[in-house]
C-alpha cells in the first residue's frame, strides 16, 4: 500500500511529528504500542513497518539417545536392571534422534504452571521472565 503522510516539525521543540490517520493503522493492523521502523530508500522514500513483537513459545521436544555402559553382573537381566537403577556409571552417549512433540504460545502464567508442573526447573523462573523482556 502506498500512501503519502505528512511530516510536521513541532516549533517548539524541533522535534518531527508524523500524524498517522487511524483508518490508515486500522487498515495495517497497528495499535497504540507497536513498535514501527522506518527504513529509507534509494528513492528518498520511507518504508514503515511494523516490528512483529516476539512471543513466548513452550516446545516440548523427545530426545533419544544411545547409551553404553560397562556393568559387572551375573547375567544380562541384572546387568539391565542395574543400568535401568541408575547404578553403573555411563561410559558412553550418542545423540540419535529428536523430534518436537508440541509447540504452543503460552503466556507469563502458563511458563510459571508448567515449571511447576515439572517439578525440576533448569533455570530460576526469574531468569527465564527477565530474559523474555530482552
């Protein structure tokens, strides 16, 4: 869409002034807030666009890997058991596969339940909410 606006310079200030017409950001999908960028062509011309704001995602992804280890048994059923028991020490890993499960835009409160919900947080909460501000 082209469209030519106006710049006025406000006289007390110096500073520019770019009145936009409401039907013109309603037709754009702007709200008060968004954050707009203006780029300058070649021509002398200004582009604006709409910044897209960054959302928060939760992804939940399976991770196969391939495990050896090294145990002292009698047979290979305790040898497995142990293994399963999180006794022997791993000796190796390989990555095999991953695959993303799920995919989901969760807000503040969403994070915060399903970091409850797994009991285990890698990352302090306020970490994770302060980095998502960035």
């Amino acid at each position: 869409m082209n469209r030519f606006l106006n710049l006025h310079v406000d006289p007390e200030t110096g500073d520019s002034i770019l009145d936009l017409p409401i039907d013109f950001c309603e037709e754009l999908g702007w709200e008060v807030g968004d954050t707009i960028k203006f780029t300058q062509q070649d021509d002398g011309s200004i582009v604006m666009t709409k910044e897209e704001q960054r959302k928060l995602f939760a992804v939940e992804e399976l991770v196969t890997f391939r495990n050896v280890y090294f145990v002292m048994a009698k047979n290979k059923v305790d040898a497995a058991d142990s293994v399963v028991m999180g006794e022997p020490e791993r000796y190796f890993q390989q990555h095999v596969d991953s695959a993303v499960m799920s995919s989901r835009q969760i807000d503040r409160k969403g994070m915060a339940e399903l970091i409850q919900e797994t009991e285990q947080p890698n990352v302090p909460l306020q970490d994770l909410m302060s980095e998502q501000k960035n």
